[in-house]
C-alpha cells in the first residue's frame, strides 16, 4: 500500500502515456470482453443443439418402436417396451395422453426426488424450444412434442437431458476465460505502458535537454537523438535550427549592445569633462544655469556608469571581459573598500572579520567593484540611522564576506529574481534612489567569472544579508591550518 501511495502522486493522469495505456487498456478490454461473451455464448449452443440432436433422434425413432412392438402386443405395452429401449442413465422420457395423463414414462425417474421430477414436468410443458435449466443442483436440456403413431397423434412426448457434468464443464470454462481474458488485458496494459513509456522517452530527453540550455549555451547547443523516431529526429533537428536562430540573434544584441556602449561612452566621457570645465570656472554663470550644468553633468555620469555596467555585461557574455586573477588579502581588500564607501556616504560600516589572514585568487580590481556594489545597494536600501554591517568569514575551502543592513528588506516574491538585468523590486523608483537595476546582476556576473557565487537572504522589515562565496587559494589552507595547529 505505501508502494502504491508514493507511485500515485508521480502518476500524471493528463500525460499523453497515461491516455494512451487508458485508451488502449480500455479498447483491450471491449475487445476481449466481447470475444469471451461471443465465445461463452456459442458454447452454450453447441451444448444445446447436441442434446438436442439427441432428442430429436428419440422423438423420431419412438414411433417407429412403438408402431413395431404394437403388432407384437398390447398397444401400451408396445408403447412402455419402446420407451424402456431408448433410455439411458442421463435421458428421462414420459408420455401424456391428450386427457394429460401419464401413459408411459422411463423406469429411471426413481433417480430424482418427487419435487424435482414434478418440476421438471411443469418446466418441459412449458417449454417451446430446448433450453437449459437448473434444478436442484443439477442442470437438464428440456424438450417437448407431439407422439404421431400411424398417422394419428398418440400423445405428447416429453424428453429430459441431464447435462449437469457438461455444464459444470463448460462454467469452469467460461470462468477460466474470464479470468484468462483480466489476466491478459493486465497484461496487455502493463506491456503498452511499458511500450508507451520506451517510445516517449526520446521526448522527455528532448525535454531534459532543453530545460538546461541557457543563453550561455546557445552557439554549442545541439540536440542529438539517435535512437529516436523519425517524427521526432524531425522535432530535434527544427529545434536544433532555432537554437541557431537563437544563438545569432543573442548573439547579434550583444555585439549591439556592446557597439553601442562603446561609441557612446566616449562623446558622453567628453560631455562630462566639459561640463566638469565648466562648472570649476563658475564665476560667470547665473544660479539657474548652475543649477542645469550640475544637473547635466550628474546626468551625464549616470549614463557612463550605465554604459560602462553594459559594456562590461557584453563583454562578460562574449567571454573578451579581462580578469586578473591574483593572491588577494580579503582582511586588506574589505578595510580599503569600507574606506571608500565611508567617503562617498555619512554612513556608520562596521567590519567584522576573524583574526586570521583569508585568501582568495580573484581580480582585486573586480572584487572592489562587487563589495562597492553591494554596500551602496546596502547604504540605498536601509535608514540613514542604521549601520551597515561587513563580515568576513571563513567556511571549509570557501571565504565567505556577507554585507548586512537592517532596511526595508526584499519580498520573498523578488527574491529569486533581484540578480536579473534591469530588473527592480520597487519600479516605482528611479535612477537617483533605485539605479539602473545592473548593480547587483553586475555583481553575479563578475563573481561567477572568477569562480565564486552571490546569495541573498532577507526578510521584511528586517533588512537583507548578501553572501559572496569565493574559493580560497592553496597558500590559505597551508597558513590555516597551520595557525590551528
């Protein structure tokens, strides 16, 4: 029953196997059950029309005898002599005059009870053609007619078959053959279930290797089933045509994306150095045009920033961003990067860091860039009351620096999606409080390029712990384990 119970759930009645073995289970099924019923019922009547073959031959034959036995003797007595000669152990004969009196009747009645032979006389009167009938245990063929003797109607003739043994015969067949008939529509199901499930499995490894491709994986993708039917090597190789589609395409945009980031940096680069001119040699200028250079020139940084986060985004898709992967002091490289973040923000950033030395190989430049990151998304997203917490930490073969705040926290809804390019929890925002939404999917990208991972864990109201993992480096486990020891 337990089996039963974990085999169920996994069970998908909408599934396209589970129709097929229905369907075909259920057609099985009126199929064989007609078979057995046809098959019960003609076997019926062959039992049936032997005995009565039987009979008739009685019911022909007994007028003769009794036309002969009469020249010998009395008419009844000729008519008794010829009935005795026709019976049998399992035949029972009786002849009613047209007063509906017994004249003559088989000298083996003695066999069956009075309540058996007065019932199987009412039934055989009321019968009109042969039939079968149980009475008391035992099953009996029943036929009745007219006696003619020399052209005048004797009597009616009456004839009894005890057919119990070819009956009971005959039921155990029919039982045999409905049990034979649910074993094989069992049988039969479990077959084409299995059958089914060897002939889709081409489909669900389709469906497997699908479900893995990503944006990453599109120029090598390629989708291969040799063993498949021809209908569904026909579906791999369309697929495989449109993962090419895919990958051109992708493809295309970044190398889109990328032109257009560069050509634009630079004249926008030179916009902001004039207007950083401009606004140092300030003597001349009115307050409202100060007020619009200062404006511009804030502008014009958000959209170099901007440009440079998909720059660096393209060029991390196409594999060209450079990384320099050096020993890196994390305990150093967290205390300059809090000391950066403290001059640009009034923010209080308390480091919490473990007493020994930890070690990655990572680019130190690159890692700046994620923890300013991810603590100026901490500094945006918490009061200005509340400290932003920094701790470094050491797990197994993993450096693990962790940027806490005690803000607004993120909804469990967005969580899974807050890396996602341009992507924000609160669209309400715009670029002054809530950035350009490639903050923290510039962050991923640059972590997973070294080797490393980002996680958050939050909760509503209060605040959010991001989680950088890095891989350390040989000469830290050498170190560790020998400050341990």
């Amino acid at each position: 029953m337990n089996q039963i119970n974990k085999i169920l759930p996994k069970i998908d009645p909408f599934s396209l196997r589970v129709r097929l073995t229905v369907g075909i289970a259920v057609f099985s099924a009126l199929g064989l059950g007609s078979l057995s019923i046809w098959t019960s019922w003609k076997m019926q009547q062959i039992l049936i029309n032997s005995h009565k073959h039987h009979i008739e031959q009685i019911a022909d034959r007994l007028p003769r005898d009794v036309q002969i036995y009469s020249e010998m003797m009395s008419p009844m007595e000729g008519l008794q002599k010829s009935v005795d000669n026709l019976i049998n152990t399992d035949t029972f004969i009786w002849i009613k005059n047209p007063e509906n009196q017994i004249i003559a009747k088989s000298n083996n009645w003695n066999q069956l009870s009075d309540a058996a032979a007065s019932e199987l006389m009412s039934l055989t009167e009321m019968s009109v053609k042969p039939q079968i009938t149980k009475v008391q245990q035992r099953y009996f063929v029943l036929c009745g007619g007219s006696l003619p003797v020399k052209g005048k109607v004797l009597g009616k003739l009456f004839v009894v078959q005890d057919v119990t043994r070819e009956q009971t015969m005959y039921l155990a067949i029919v039982e045999s053959l409905g049990i034979a008939s649910i074993v094989a529509i069992i049988v039969i199901s479990l077959a084409i279930a299995f059958y089914i499930k060897r002939s889709l499995q081409p489909l669900r490894q389709l469906s497997q290797m699908t479900a893995v491709i990503s944006a990453a994986d599109l120029p090598e993708a390629q989708l291969s089933l040799d063993q498949a039917p021809s209908e569904v090597k026909e579906l791999a190789l369309t697929f495989n045509m449109m993962l090419s589609r895919l990958s051109q395409s992708w493809e295309q945009e970044r190398q889109f994306v990328s032109n257009v980031s560069h050509e634009l940096r630079t004249p926008l680069t030179i916009v902001h150095g004039y207007l950083q001119s401009v606004l140092r040699r300030q003597n001349n200028l009115t307050p409202t045009q100060l007020e619009a250079l200062e404006t511009a020139a804030l502008e014009a940084e958000h959209t170099i920033r901007l440009l440079q986060d998909l720059l660096d985004l393209a060029r991390a898709d196409s594999g060209y961003l450079h990384f320099s992967m050096e020993p890196c002091v994390l305990n150093d490289l967290v205390v300059e990067v809090v000391g950066m973040a403290q001059k640009y923000s009034d923010r209080q950033i308390i480091i919490e860091s473990i007493n020994h030395t930890i070690e990655v190989k990572a680019d130190y430049n690159r890692l700046k860039q994620v923890l300013l990151n991810l603590i100026d998304n901490a500094v945006k997203y918490s009061e200005s009351d509340s400290p932003v917490i920094v701790k470094l930490n050491h797990q197994g073969e993993e450096a693990i620096i962790q940027v806490c705040d005690q803000g607004h926290g993120i909804p469990l809804k967005h969580q899974s999606r807050i890396f996602e390019r341009f992507y924000r929890v609160d669209e309400t925002r715009n670029r002054s409080t809530g950035g350009s939404g490639l903050g923290l999917s510039i962050v991923k990208t640059l972590l997973e390029s070294m080797g490393g991972s980002v996680s958050v864990r939050s909760r509503l109201g209060e605040g959010s712990v991001f989680t950088v993992s890095l891989p350390t480096s040989p000469l830290l486990e050498h170190r560790y384990n020998h400050q341990t020891s």
